[in-house]
C-alpha cells in the first residue's frame, strides 16, 4: 500500500544517511591520520569510499517519500535516483572483485599487483557508466515497489510485465552480480584453503625462481592483507542472506 511504500523508504532512506555519515567518518580518519599513504589502507579506504557513494544513493530515497507519479519532480528524482542505484551498486561490486582478485593473487601466487591500482580505480568508477545509461534508452528507470531502479512491470501493475525492464535487469545486474560472486566464493574458500594447507603441512613461503619479497616481508603482508578478506566475506554474505 501507499502508507507502506513511504514506511520502506522511511526506513531504508534512514539507514543510506547513517551509513553515509559512518562512512564519512571511516575516511575522515584515514585522512587525518595519513593512513592512505599506504597500499593496503588505500584498499581498504576505496571499500569505505564505495559504501559512502552506495549509502548516499540509499539515502536519496527520502526524496520519494510521498512519492507522486504525476509530478514532474518526483519523475525525474526518481530516474536519477534509480540511475545513482544502479551505478553505485556495480561500483562497489567490481571495486569487491579486484580487492578479492587482489589478495587471490599475493595469497596464492605471491605476486603483488600493486602496480595495477590504477585500473582498479578506473575500471571500477568508469566501467559502470558504461553500463548504468542503458536503461534511459527504453525509459526503464522507475518506481519499482518502494524504491526506484529497473523497472520490471508496467506503472504499479505488478501483474503487466515489462520485458525490457526484466531483461536489463538480468543482463545489467543480477547476472553479472551472481557471476562475480560465484568467482569471489571460489577465490575466497581458495585463499582459505592454500592458508590451511600452508600452515599445517608447513610449506615454505619461498617462492620458485625470484621471489618478490623475503620470507618474512612476505608473512608480514599476509597478516596485513588478511583482515581485507572481511569485506569480500561480509559483503557476499550481505547478498546471499540479505
């Protein structure tokens, strides 16, 4: 019902300022206290950056609250808010892939790609625009139950499909979501599984041919690395039991 539409959006609108001003303070902090000199905090701090612009997209929904189809407002507020949706989620997904690809790589394969950082950022910012102004091509942005995002049925009808919106729903997001999730799960039980086999079979760190780092240096960025895994873990977890 009407009453509550507004009650969803009342609540979810809540929640994107909250996390919004957690998030601003996460990065206030590393600022303050230089931390994103550092790599590893700098991956940790495009996370929290990520959440920020996702938590501030969430918080838009106050802006539909009383939402009315037949103002002109309403009906631009919530293509735009439909359109920040779709583009902060895939921003903070990817920037989930290369952090898990990231520690994959040093975990599994001592290699540290920290020379890729650039294409982190750029492909993680950039590549979802290239994707997020599809749906304005067949007007699918919209009011979709209590939020705005791909339409997929007709006006409030839920029983008139939109199968445009329905197919940019899947091949825009739920597909490649799920896709990437599946690669995440298959990275993170690997990691897990090379750590155990590593510390109870007690295989050296030494690397075949040149190592990048000594054997130390190595376990000493492991340890740092590792409470990264949280994200990847906690964020997967978020989507498969939301």
């Amino acid at each position: 019902t009407y009453e509550q539409r507004n009650h969803v959006l009342l609540a979810s609108g809540t929640t994107g300022i909250f996390s919004f001003l957690c998030c601003v303070v996460a990065v206030s902090m590393v600022i303050v206290l230089r931390l994103y000199i550092h790599f590893i905090y700098r991956l940790a701090m495009y996370q929290v950056l990520a959440s920020l612009f996702f938590s501030m997209s969430i918080g838009l929904a106050l802006m539909l609250y009383d939402y009315n189809e037949d103002s002109l407002y309403d009906y631009i507020s919530c293509k735009i808010t439909a359109f920040l949706l779709q583009y902060s989620v895939t921003v903070k997904i990817l920037f989930i892939i290369w952090l898990t690809f990231h520690l994959f790589s040093y975990v599994v394969f001592f290699k540290n790609l920290k020379r890729l950082e650039w294409l982190y950022i750029s492909s993680s910012v950039i590549g979802p625009l290239l994707i997020a102004w599809i749906p304005f091509i067949h007007n699918s942005y919209g009011f979709v139950g209590a939020w705005c995002f791909i339409r997929s049925w007709n006006d409030d009808c839920a029983t008139e499909k939109y199968t445009e919106g329905i197919v940019e729903q899947f091949v825009l997001f739920y597909g490649p979501a799920f896709l990437m999730v599946g690669l995440c799960v298959v990275a993170i039980v690997t990691m897990l599984s090379v750590l155990l086999y590593r510390h109870y079979s007690h295989v050296s760190y030494v690397d075949q041919g040149t190592p990048l780092l000594d054997r130390d240096q190595r376990k000493e960025i492991i340890k740092q690395l590792l409470p990264l895994l949280a994200y990847p873990i906690i964020y997967l977890l978020i989507l498969i039991f939301p």
